[in-house]
C-alpha cells in the first residue's frame, strides 16, 4: 500500500427509506384507480350493449310500458258490439313489434359513438374525495353507484340530444306513434279510458342508463374479484391487498 494510503474503507450509507405518501398522494391514486376502472368497465359495458343477446336478459331488457293499459283497454273494447273485434285486432298489429324495437332502440344508442363518449367524458372528470373509501370499503357496486348518482344530471343533459338525434330516425317513434294514435282512437269508444300520453324518448333514455349501469356495476364485480388482472397499476393496488402505505404512485 502506498505511503500516506488510508486502509479504512467507507462507511455504507443507510439505505433511504422511500418517503411515505401523504394523505393527498394516497387519495390521488385512489382516484386514478376509480377512474381507470369505471373506464374500462364503461367500455365493456357498452361494448356488450351491442349485442342483441344482452337486451334478452332479464334485468338488462327493455320493459314495454304502458301494456297494462294497453290490455285493459283490450278488455273493454272486446264488449263492443261487432266494432270490438276490429278494435282489439288493431291494438294488437299495432303493439307486436314492441318487444323487439324497444330492445333495438336502446341497442342503437349504445352502438352510437356518442354514448361510450359521453362515458369516457364524465369519468376523465370525476375526483371524488373519498376514493379509498368507494374502492376499498364501499361495497361491490360502490364506484358503480357513484359514477350513477354523481353524474346523474350531466349523463340526462349529454344524453338527451343524442337520444332524441336516434329516435328521429328509429323505427320505434313511427310505431309507437301509430301505436298510441290506435290506443286513443280505440279508448274514445269506452266511457272511463283516457287517451294515453307518453314521453317516449325520455322513457328510451332512462331504460337505457339504467341498464348500462347494471352492465357496468357486473363490470366492476369482475375488478374486484381478480385486481390482479386489471387495467392498470393503480387498480391493482387500491382495488388488491396491497396497504395504501405501500402504494407507489405511477
């Protein structure tokens, strides 16, 4: 060793300990967790929504409305002398393409570019201060839930012109039309029917969210129940076993 030469090697410097998150960087990934999330889970949901398999399914289909005073009135205008058969004929051609057209309506909007838009738009914004909790300890439908009830207005206000732009040219508003047109002509005839009126679209709009809600919180279920494979490192973090203290942030 040469003269003047130290022999003492340095010390190892401890190693820094990574600095934990605070309150607000904890929430931040929650958020991104429940945004990545909703989605995706929006856009599965959605996806499947194209599908006329899925508006078959009890829960998810379309109920035809006004059919219990539809057959009522069918009761009644059967007593009719000679006049009645005709009237109940009428009724009938006029309301058998309900079940197949509502479900189309609502398949036609969800197949719009629009929707999934309007989705996507919404969730970008959502920054809820308790997303640990909605992720973590709110339930299985919990980020579902709040993307609904948060949103509510925003999705009617968005949705609505897109829906009325559909059912303009959708096959259900000539229908129905003629549907309700037969109804009222048909209840003139019997004392105690009153002529039937109906928002049709706004009908269409409210089945068709409450559906996608359905498709989306079953989207979530899935999250939940394998975080592992999820869509991005914050998901599996906050939605997984992993402690917010071990949280890393992207």
């Amino acid at each position: 060793m040469g003269c003047g030469a130290s022999s003492e090697q340095p010390a190892p410097q401890a190693e820094e300990r990574p600095k934990e998150l605070t309150a607000e960087e904890r929430n931040a990934i929650a958020v991104q967790a429940l945004k990545d999330a909703l989605s995706w889970a929006a856009r599965e949901a959605v996806e499947m929504a194209k599908s006329a398999s899925v508006w078959a399914e009890d829960g998810i289909k379309i109920e035809v409305p006004c059919m219990d005073k539809i057959n009522g009135l069918k009761e009644k205008v059967k007593a009719i002398p000679l006049l009645g058969g005709q009237l109940v004929k009428g009724l009938d051609a006029a309301t058998d393409p309900f079940e197949e057209q509502f479900q189309n309506a609502a398949m036609t909007v969800c197949g719009d570019n629009r929707t999934l838009n309007t989705y996507t738009s919404i969730v970008a914004n959502l920054d809820p201060g308790n997303a640990i909790h909605l992720c973590r300890e709110g339930g299985v439908s919990a980020c579902s839930d709040y993307l609904t009830e948060f949103a509510k207005a925003m999705l009617r206000d968005t949705m609505t012109p897109i829906i009325n732009d559909i059912m303009s040219k959708h096959p259900l508003t000539n229908i129905w039309k003629t549907a309700i047109e037969t109804y009222n002509t048909a209840a003139k005839k019997v004392s105690g029917i009153d002529e039937l009126d109906f928002k049709l679209n706004e009908y269409v709009l409210e089945s068709t969210l409450s559906s996608l809600h359905k498709l989306i919180m079953r989207k979530e279920a899935e999250i939940r129940s394998a975080p592992g494979k999820a869509v991005s490192q914050a998901v599996q973090q906050v939605f997984g076993k992993v402690q917010p203290s071990q949280w890393k942030k992207n």
